[in-house]
C-alpha cells in the first residue's frame, strides 16, 4: 500500500509541476507570439500600400542577412528546422538572442514581398523562450529539452489557431513515426495557455467550415486517395526544389551580400512579370481558394520557387505558410480538373495532406483540419493525410528530423538517424517465397556540411 501511494503521490507530482511550468511557457508564447504578429501586420499594411513594393526586396533580404549573420546565426532560414536540431542535439539549448533577431528578420523579409511563414519565428520565439525560462528556474538537461517541445507546440497553436494540432506537431515533427508521449501533456497545456493569452491579446483567428464536402461514396474516397498521392509528389518536389536552389546559392563563390542582392532582383523580377500573388504569405490567395475561387495552374510551381529563393539567398521566415498556399493551390488545381464543384473543399484537403506530407506530420495535420474547417472534414483529411505521408517517402522539409520508422515492409532503411544526414539509395530486387520481388533500399547515413 506505501508503494502505491508513493506512486500516486509522485505522479500527481509530476502533473502539477508540469501543469505550471507548461503554462508559464504557454504564457510567454503567447505574448511573443501576439506582439510578433501585430508587428508583422502593421509593417505590411503600411509597406504594401506602396503598389511596387517588392522592388525594395534586394535591399531588405541584405538587411535580413546582415542581421541574422551578424547578431544571431541559428536564426538563419526556416527556424523550425533549427529548434528541431537544438532539441537533438544541443538539449534544446537556444541563444535568447534569436528571439529578436529572428523576429525583426522576418518581419523585414515578409514585409517586403519575401515568401516564407509565420510560423517559423514563432516556433523559434517559442523555443528561445523556454529556453531562457529553463535557464532561469535552472532545470536538468533533460526538463530543458521537454520545454523547449513545450514552446514549438505553443508557437504553432498562437500561429494558427489550432492549440490541439499545434501542440501534436511539436511532438510529432520531431522523429518521423514516433510521439514523445512524455511531452504530450505539458504541450497541450502549453497549447492551450499560449492560444487563450492570444486570443486575450487581441489575435484573431479566421476559421472556417469547409464548404461543400462531397459525400463519401466509393468515388470520392478515390478522389481523396488520388489527391493525397498528388500532395505527396508535390512535397517531394518542394523538398528537393529548395534543397536544390540552396545548394546553388552555396556553390555561388560570391560575397554573401551579392547572394542576398540576386535573390531580391530575381523575387522582385517574379512579382514584377508574373504577378505579385507569389510573394509575401499569400493570405489572399490561400482565402480565394478555400472560398471556391479559381485559382492560376502555375501557382504551385511558383510559389515553391519564390520560397525557395527567399530562403536561400538570406531571407528569414518559415515554411509552413507557403506549404498551406501550395497545397491549397494543388488541391484547387486537382478541383478544376476532376470535379469543379468542390473546388473549396479539395482546396482544404490539399492545404492539410501537403504539411503531412512535407513535414512527415499526419496526425497534426488532420487534427489541424479538423480544426480549422469542422468536424465533418475528418475522414477525407485524414485518408489524403496519409497517402501523401507515405507517398513522400523518407524525405523531409526539415533535416534534422529524426527517422524512427520503415514506412514500408517493402523497404529497408536504416532508423535512429537524421534524415539530412542520409546519403545515397542503393536499391536492389531480393527474392522472397510467396511475396515475389521486394525492393531493398539501403541509405547510409553521412555527415551534413
């Protein structure tokens, strides 16, 4: 009986303690997060009156450059990737410095018609925060790392709205098949604090219902099936298009503020002769397609390419937002071509499945959904979730993700290790009784530069 109560006493403990931390942490997002995008919309209502903003974009990324290079290199490109690797590597350890250089880069790149996201510099305001309060309360290693998860999922629940979603992406994104059900708790709790003291700061949040959802017949599961296979491919080719234009800003043997200029003339150059609707968040056109709007075919592809620029020659931001535009484009575009009249409803299934897919995210990315657009989304979310999860395969928009699971029998990958880190596939037919051929794939881990 001692030892039972013993248990109990200490697990109750654990909850309470848990339950303060988390919602200090909870708090402290909430206000970063509200003060950075107030700031964030008051600089881009002023700087987007201007019709031919985006020419100043040469200038502005330098800015951004200088100041990340300069004051605060782990604020550098999508922040999400880096408080992923600090809670791998480093014991979730973050410099407080990046909190505002990573905030006043990202205003100043978004602003001025950079395409990235939001949600980066919050998840990264979020981690710099925990970090300094595990510091300050002076915690193991170990209670530092869990609230560091804690500040990820508060950033992306006071980004989006979506405390719950938010909150299991923390602790989903960082090993690709395994929750860190240790943390799931405290995240909720951080989650839910961070969005109420949002909400209570003034942050609103535009939720809507998916219109229209087609009835769940045996066609439309194929539709769902064929979309979420699309969203899938297209992360992929997010993936390698940006791993891609990052390496050839790297060969460039240029000063890093030539890089920083060429990035800016080729974005503006796009706004200029293309059209303006590919840069900055591209709210308005995410808002059109979940409305039923037609959106252009080319959106896909150049979205991914202005992202890809902005955050490779020295811009700041994150990637989730652009990922929302291209999946929501995608399944607009899918819309037109198979079944027009649910153009809105397709528009919100593809913004989900592409994050599931980009992001190795299938359970934050449905609940998110749910979210968002109402209960009744559910099961088309869920199944185009998946399929684009599995149809991505062991890439990652985020390299320093951990791979914890084969996502076929029919591969064999090795696990444990930083997807970044993989080098190249060694793919060979092995004989099997009763099942035929079976694709082995080999992928040796190296050493990322």
């Amino acid at each position: 009986m001692k030892k039972h109560i013993t248990e109990q006493v200490t697990l109750f403990a654990s909850v309470v303690k848990w339950t303060l931390y988390a919602s200090i942490v909870g708090a402290l997002v909430g206000v970063g997060t509200s003060g950075f995008l107030s700031i964030l919309a008051l600089t881009s209502k002023k700087v987007e009156g201007y019709p031919y903003y985006y020419i100043f974009l040469p200038l502005t990324l330098l800015v951004s450059a200088g100041l990340v290079r300069w004051l605060a290199p782990d604020a550098a490109g999508h922040g999400t990737e880096k408080v992923i690797e600090a809670v791998h590597k480093r014991m979730g350890k973050i410099p407080f410095a990046v909190v505002p250089v990573k905030l006043v880069a990202t205003v100043i790149t978004l602003a001025s018609g950079g395409s990235a996201g939001k949600e980066g510099p919050c998840a990264q305001i979020g981690g710099g925060l925990a970090s300094a309060f595990a510091d300050l309360i002076r915690v193991s290693g170990e209670d530092r790392r869990k609230l560091v998860i804690c500040g990820i999922g508060a950033g992306f629940a006071t980004v989006f709205g979506t405390p719950i979603a938010g909150a299991l992406f923390g602790v989903e994104v960082l090993v690709l098949g395994q929750m860190m059900y240790e943390v799931l708790f405290p995240s909720f709790v951080a989650g839910i604090v961070g969005y109420h003291v949002a909400i209570a700061l003034g942050v609103s949040y535009p939720h809507q219902s998916a219109s229209m959802l087609p009835k769940l017949s045996g066609w439309s599961f194929f539709e769902v099936i064929a979309l979420g296979v699309c969203c899938g491919l297209a992360a992929l080719l997010f993936i390698e298009v940006m791993k891609l234009v990052h390496s050839m800003f790297g060969r460039l043997e240029w000063h890093w503020t030539l890089k920083a200029v060429l990035g800016g003339v080729l974005l503006a150059s796009i706004g200029g002769l293309i059209s303006q609707s590919y840069l900055g968040l591209g709210l308005e056109t995410m808002d059109s397609a979940l409305n039923g709007a037609v959106i252009p075919a080319g959106a896909v592809f150049w979205k991914i390419i202005t992202t890809s620029i902005t955050l490779s020659c020295g811009g700041s931001g994150g990637v989730l937002t652009p990922i929302f535009f291209i999946g929501s484009s995608l399944g607009n575009l899918f819309a037109q071509m198979f079944n027009p009249q649910y153009i809105a409803a397709f528009s919100a299934i593809g913004m989900v499945a592409l994050l599931a897919g980009a992001a190795n995210t299938p359970i934050a990315a449905s609940v998110m959904a749910m979210e968002i657009f109402g209960p009744q989304i559910a099961p088309f979310a869920a199944i185009a979730c998946m399929v684009s999860f599995l149809i991505a395969g062991y890439r990652s928009i985020y390299p320093s993700q951990i791979l914890g699971i084969q996502k076929s029998g029919q591969f064999q990958v090795p696990t444990g290790g930083a997807i970044g880190d993989m080098g190249e596939v060694t793919v060979y037919p092995r004989k099997q009784p009763f099942t035929g051929f079976m694709i082995k794939v080999r992928r040796r881990y190296r050493k990322r530069k």
